[in-house]
C-alpha cells in the first residue's frame, strides 16, 4: 500500500498520517471558530457527523470552557463514543467535567467493557456515585462483579455461541442473523453453554452445509477464566496470535471473549503502570489537584532514598580521615556511585519488563540473569579501565586510579547482579517486580559504591602512601 501522497501544491511528500493530522487541524480551527460566534447549531450538526476520534482529537486542544460547551452539544451516544477514544490525560481532565449522572447516561451506549475501563480510572467519590446509578444497566453492573485486572472485568460480552447440535447452514444464518456482534471466531457451546470447540469463519464457510458444527469444530480450545490476570490473557493472545480469546467461568460456561484491542490497551496500561512505579508513584496523579497528596504519594520511595543516603553519609563519614589526608578521593566519589546505579537500574529495567510480557520464565530465569551479570563486568572492566587510566593522568597517583579501577568493577558487577536478582525475587513473592526499582538501586548502589571505593582507596593509600 502507498504510504505517501504528492501534496496538491507541490511543495513535496506528507505521509498519509501527516494528511489526516493536516485534516483534524483544520476541523480544530473551524470548532474554535464557531465556538467563538455562538454558532451552536451549525457546531452540533459538524460535531455529530465527525468520526469520534476526530473529536476526541478536537476535544484533547480545547479550553476547560470549551470543553463543557462541546459536551453538551453532542449526543449522547456520540459522547459516549467520543469519551472511548480519549488519551488517558484528557479523559482524566474531562471526566472531571461532567456528572455522575451524565456520565451514567453515556454509559448506556457504550460496551460493558469500555465502560467499565472508566469506571475503573475514575476518583473513589465519583466511581461510587456513579456505579450506584449504573445498577440498571445488567451487563455492565455483571462485569463489575470481577477482580480488578482480571479477564472477566475487561472481557466483551459481544460474542456469537452457537450449540453444537446446529447444522453449517443453520449456524451460518445464525451469524448473518448476528452482524452486530464480534465475529472473529464462533465459539461451539452444549445444551449447558459449556465451551466444546471453536470454528473459524473460513472453516465454517467451506464445510459441507449438512454436517453439524460438532463434526468440523476443533475441540482443542484455548481459554481464559474470569479469573486470569490481564497479563496473562495478553501473553496468551500474543503467544497464539489469537483475534479473540474466549472466557469461561468456573464450570467452562462461555461468559465473554477478550479481543486485540483489548489486549493493547491493557499493554499500554501494564505498561504505563510500570513506569510509574519504577519512580515510585501512581497514576492517581492525574486525578489529584491537591499538590500535598500528590507529593505524599511519592514521599515513601523518597523517604527510603533520605534513609539510604543517610547511611551512605555515614559510611564517608567514617572515612573523613583519609578524605582529609587525601582529598582526591572526594572527586570521584559521584563517577563511582552514578555509574554503579545506572548499570543497576538497566538490569533491573530489562528483567522487569521481560517478567511482565512472558518472554523469560520466573521459575527459569537465570539464562537472562547471568547475560545481565555478565554485561555489567564487561561494562565495569572498560569503565574502570578508561576511568583508572584518565585519574592517573589527572592525579599521577597510580594507587588511587587502581582504586577507582577496581571499584567500578565491582560496583557495577554487583549491582547489575542485584538489579537481576531484586525482580525475580519480588516475583516469586507475588510482588510487582517494578515496585523496588529506579530509588531501592539507586541507593544501594551509592552506599555499596561508597563503601567499596573509600575502602578500597584507604587500604591502597594508606598502605602504600602517596
């Protein structure tokens, strides 16, 4: 397919993503336009008409004020629509905007699943005013019964099971009787819809009409409980290069299937979540404009960073003599302590992302975690090398370049092996890998650093002199 287009004028290449962007732009200018004339009727017959990404793009570049007047010149079904495809900032900032009950209301037109993603993000005072409202809409009140980020919360109730006694003929009028639905794969239920089988459309087009969906169907099901992590459900559909996933309760029952998109989202949101953790706080933040609670949900790292670095104060502390006999030292103390807790920070980095998309096993890790070791010694020894060899043309003193030799090598060494070791053991403990990064190996590697470098130097100083 061609990914480029001649612009009219000439003027060179604009890639079909850059035209759509052009487009959207100029819809923004002509929104903010008639905005401005209170044409509001002309306004609401644009709006409604647009494709709801384009105004969810519109939406995301608009005032606070702008925002509420658009919101109420949309129809419902197209604010539900629209609220879907917003980024997570912007549905923060405009979920903020409307009403428990409004919000209740757009609900009404969207699936259970995109409903319940809302759901799930908004503030606790709203999500219990809100869910109270939404009793009267089954399907969704039923998917809230679920653990968060398990498969039942986030599975579409949208699907096509047809009873395993059905004729190919009878079960492809089903279908077309089912154009509304999610057709990526028809699901092969007994009298008790129990899950037996799975056919595929081409399969199910090109049996013979005669023969029962028992006959063509494979038996050999891949499935997800109510109960499966989302993660989980994603490496599955990833593994398989599934389009949809189907979800059984305790007794095999067929309740819902977990399709691509949903999948991406919840990468983008595992994701997203490990980051916040490995800085230690959470996308609450977002939802927060209290400045002192936002900072309290970030003070516990912190306060273990004051905790680390006190102790890493003290142990310089206890080599202040040699600091004042040879000053020198003190220059190199951050080279050792920064570069030890990089090398720390990108192993612990690799083993936790690899953890949480499946691609090592936690019981089995240590192909990966020995690799990780390995390049933080080869790192350490070029480090050291380089550093040893440019603090003896500063210095001139070789006892004290062999000393910062030596501790790069094996801080960085070391803290690699930590920063391996840390998230498989956080695993084996049911603990998120990603909560002990970025602050926990920042600071052991500077006490770890200090210890082994200050060590190190006033053994080979104070031995050997200057």
């Amino acid at each position: 397919m061609e990914t480029e287009r001649r612009e009219s004028a000439g003027t060179g290449l604009l890639s079909e993503e850059g035209i759509e962007l052009k487009k959207a732009k100029i819809l923004l200018d002509s929104v903010k336009r008639l905005l401005r004339k209170q044409a509001k009727s002309h306004l609401k017959r644009l709006l409604n008409k647009r494709h709801p990404a384009d105004v969810a793009y519109i939406m995301k570049h608009l005032s606070e004020r702008e925002r509420k007047e658009v919101l109420q010149l949309l129809e419902p079904e197209m604010a539900a629509q629209v609220l879907i495809k917003l980024d997570s900032l912007s549905l923060a900032e405009i979920l903020e905007l409307i009403e428990p009950e409004e919000l209740a209301e757009y609900m009404k037109y969207m699936p259970p699943d995109e409903a319940i993603n809302i759901i799930d993000v908004l503030p606790k005072e709203k999500k219990q005013s809100v869910m109270k409202l939404i009793e009267q809409y089954p399907e969704i009140w039923k998917l809230l019964q679920y653990g968060e980020e398990t498969a039942g919360r986030i599975m579409s109730t949208d699907f096509v099971a047809l009873d395993e006694d059905l004729t190919v003929e009878e079960a492809i009028k089903k279908v077309r009787e089912a154009r509304e639905k999610e057709v990526f794969y028809i699901y092969v239920v007994d009298k008790e819809g129990r899950l037996v089988g799975v056919v595929s459309l081409r399969q199910l087009i090109l049996s013979d009409p005669h023969k029962k969906l028992k006959e063509i169907m494979n038996p050999d099901v891949i499935y997800v409980t109510v109960d499966t992590d989302q993660e989980e459900v994603a490496r599955i559909v990833q593994k398989y290069d599934l389009l949809a996933v189907p979800v059984v309760d305790k007794d095999k029952k067929l309740v819902g299937i977990v399709t691509t998109d949903d999948v991406i989202d919840i990468i983008i949101e595992e994701a997203t979540e490990d980051i916040y953790k490995m800085v230690g706080t959470t996308d609450e933040e977002l939802w927060e404009k209290s400045l002192i609670k936002i900072a309290l949900y970030r003070l516990p790292w912190l306060s273990f960073t004051i905790i680390g670095e006190m102790i890493s104060g003290a142990i310089i502390k206890m080599y202040q003599h040699t600091l004042k006999e040879f000053i020198a030292i003190s220059f190199f103390l951050p080279l050792v302590m920064a570069l030890g807790g990089n090398v720390g920070n990108q192993s612990q980095t690799i083993m936790v992302r690899a953890l949480a998309t499946g691609r090592i096993d936690p019981d089995k890790p240590w192909k990966v975690m020995f690799r990780q070791i390995g390049v933080g010694f080869i790192m350490g020894l070029i480090a050291g090398t380089v550093a040893g060899l440019v603090v003896y043309l500063i210095q001139h003193n070789y006892h004290l370049a062999l000393a910062i030799s030596i501790s790069l090598l094996l801080s960085m060494t070391i803290t690699a092996t930590v920063g391996s070791i840390v998230p498989i053991i956080f695993k084996k403990l049911n603990i998120d890998p990603a909560l002990p990064s970025g602050p926990f190996i920042s600071t052991f590697s500077d006490i770890l650093g200090n210890l082994i470098y200050l060590s190190l130097a006033t053994f080979l100083l104070v031995k050997f002199g200057k």
